[in-house]
C-alpha cells in the first residue's frame, strides 16, 4: 500500500498535529503523515474546580479525551507511526495498560502497518480492549503486570523486525509535547500551574519539553510549576523506589517501574513541582465532581490530575504559591471516560426497573405527586 503521497485526510482547517506543528516536530517532507486528525482538543474553563483551587484561581481541564481514539496517546501515536512507515517497518508494538494499544492499533490498521498488542491479562478497562480487537490488533494477554509486559516488548523488539512504539520510542514523546503547545496557544502564555496524571512518565516529560521549547523560540515567557500524581498504591517516583506489585483501581496508571522516571524527575525540579500521590478514593471522588459538576466524563485515571489539584488546594499550595496574584492552573484530562464504562456503573446506583406506568416512574425518579 502506498501512502506516502496521501494528501492528509481534512475536516475543516484542523490538520492533525504534524501538520499543525511541523517545523518542531521530527518529520522531514518525506515523512508519509499518517493522520487521524489528533490533537486541538478543547481547554474548558471549570467554575467548579476553580472556586475549590481558590480565590483568584481559574482552572481550565485539557480535554484530552476528545482525541481520536479518546486518549492523549494519538499525539505520540501520529508521530511513531508515520516514522514507522518512512522507516519501512511493516509491524508496530507496544505493551499497554490499554489506551497507548487503542491508539497504536489504530494509527497502525490506518497506515496499513500490523500490530501487535501485550497486555497485562484481565487488568485493563473494556473499551480499551474492544478498541485493540476491532482495530485488529494481535493481542496477547500476558499473566503479568504492565511493567513485565514492557519488559517482553523492549525485548521482543530487540529480536524481530517491529517497531516498539511505548513511550521509550522517541517519536512518541515528541509528538506529545504538542499538548503543551495547545494549551500556551489556547492561554497566549504558559499556565502558572500544570497538572497531569503519572503512569510510565512520558507524558509529564512530553509536557515539560514543550513547555521549554515554546519558550527558547519566544512564544512564551515563562515556564508552569508542575505537579504530576501517581496512584497512592502505585507510586514508585513518590516512594523513590519500584514498586512490584502495584495496585490500584486507576488501571491506566497501575505502573511500578516507569520508563521515563528519570525524565520525570528531571520536569519535576526544573519547573520547581513536585510528584505525589493521590488514593483511589480521592480519585474516585475527583472523577465523580468531574461529571456531575462540569459535565466532564474523564477516565479514573484521568482524574489523578483534579484529585491532585484538590489536594492541594486543600493543602494551601496555591494560595502559598499565587501570594495574591492570579493563577491560571490546568489540568490534564488524559482519557474518555467511556473507556471504562464498568467503573461509572459500579460508582453510581443501578436504575430502578418499573413497570410503564405512570405513577410508578413519576415517583421512583423523584417528580412526586401532581
Ligand atoms: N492517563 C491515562 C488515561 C493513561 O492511559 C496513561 C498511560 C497515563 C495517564 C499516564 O501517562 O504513562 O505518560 O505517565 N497509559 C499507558 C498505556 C501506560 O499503556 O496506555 P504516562
């Protein structure tokens, strides 16, 4: 199949984001763009969250969720794929806590290009896996967590002819770094603050690289505090040290060895943040205030980042760190909650089943008597 001379597919002006960010990105004009129109998600203001952050405080979430295949993955995976192609590969893989497998699988079935999918055996959400079926990826479940599974995969690169496309693979990063090339377009400058969940540790380092080479070509001035979060029982960057069996209910970022913890660090005390850890219950409350206050249906994961911001809030941060001054604060809402539909059902009551009558429904669904 030949795509290297496929104009990009458009839907009005939006190009994806090669063609959006071209001149920072590692693509030559022979790099065949392999697209499915990523990127330009929204950044909503969030009344809620910024009346909790406090006074003075505007928070805006970075719906990444809005992305092709519902996750931030397609900036990376938009990037890896067409250097794939141009590099003449003919298979891609990946190990995956589900959203990096729905997106590789796609961009692959896409370019024509197969792939292959390991992921920790009845550890990722639903629609994560129907996406790497569908998209007819060969899945192998493995009995073992994610960080074995990338381990396998680094390996099974090694060996046989396939691209690793996981955040080790360089490409990914950079086209991720197209997030905070958004938000500063969005804002006219950096946030003070950026908020993002922590799992393999690409995407904070994905930020951090976007934010700073934003501002060595002058389109911003300063740089954002970062502030990552990682699951409480899943927080080897926190702990300093890997965590073997790691266990919580955000399944996305269940990771006890990130790849990228160096790099992560490095975002961390450069932008003077800090990395630390959230429980599954502020998670699950983060995730909850989210869809019933905003409107906002983000995955648990996702709602790491809000979790944090809570947390902090209620810890004093930003009015230690605003001293008075305004603070725009962003929060990164890494994946669609329609991912995991089984965890919105079994945090909500079941619906009532009633007969047709009338009566019957005006009254179970709280309308009461007329
Ligand atoms: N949020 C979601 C929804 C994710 O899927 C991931 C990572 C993260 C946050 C953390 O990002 O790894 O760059 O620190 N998911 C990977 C996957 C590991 O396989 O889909 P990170």
């Amino acid at each position: 199949m030949s795509v290297a001379r496929t104009p990009p597919a458009r839907a009005g002006s939006w190009p994806g984001v090669i063609e959006a960010y071209r001149p920072y990105l590692p693509v030559s004009a022979k790099t065949p763009v392999i697209t499915l129109l990523e990127g330009n998600t929204p950044l909503i203001h969030s009344p809620a969250l910024s009346e909790r952050a406090g006074r003075r405080c505007r928070v805006y979430l970075k719906y990444e969720g809005l992305n092709p295949t519902g996750s931030f993955k397609d900036r990376g995976m938009t990037v890896a794929i067409s250097k794939a192609v141009e590099a003449k590969s003919v298979a891609v893989l990946c190990a995956s806590t589900g959203n990096t497998s729905a997106s590789a699988s796609a961009y692959a079935a896409r370019a024509g290009l197969r792939s292959i999918v390991l992921i920790p055996s009845g550890a990722i959400a639903l629609g994560k896996l129907s996406q790497a079926l569908i998209h007819g990826a060969e899945v192998a479940a493995i009995e073992a967590n994610f960080d074995a599974c990338l381990a396998l995969a680094r390996e099974l690169s090694a060996r046989y002819p396939v691209t690793l496309v996981n955040s080790v693979n360089p490409h990914r990063i950079e086209g991720q770094k197209t997030g905070a090339f958004e938000i500063c377009d969005a804002l006219g400058q950096a946030p003070d603050v950026h908020l993002t969940p922590v799992g393999n540790a690409g995407n904070i380092t994905a930020h951090w690289r976007g934010y700073r080479e934003y501002r060595a070509k002058g389109r911003i001035r300063k740089l954002p505090v970062l502030l990552g979060f990682q699951a409480a029982g899943a927080a080897p960057i926190v702990r300093g040290r890997v965590v073997p069996r790691p266990k919580t209910i955000a399944s996305a970022i269940r990771i006890g060895n990130p790849a990228s913890w160096r790099s992560a660090i490095i975002a961390r005390d450069e932008s003077r943040g800090a990395i630390a850890s959230v429980s599954d219950r502020q998670i699950l409350d983060a995730y909850r205030l989210l869809a019933q206050e905003d409107g906002i249906f983000a995955e648990p994961s996702s709602a790491a980042s809000v979790a944090g911001l809570l947390a902090s809030a209620k810890a004093g941060y930003f009015a230690r760190l605003g001293r008075g001054r305004p603070l725009t604060i962003v929060c990164i809402l890494t994946g669609h909650g329609l991912k995991d539909p089984e965890r919105a059902i079994k945090s909500s009551q079941m619906p009532p089943t009633l007969p047709p009558s009338l009566t019957a429904v005006a009254k179970a669904v709280g309308l009461g008597r007329r």
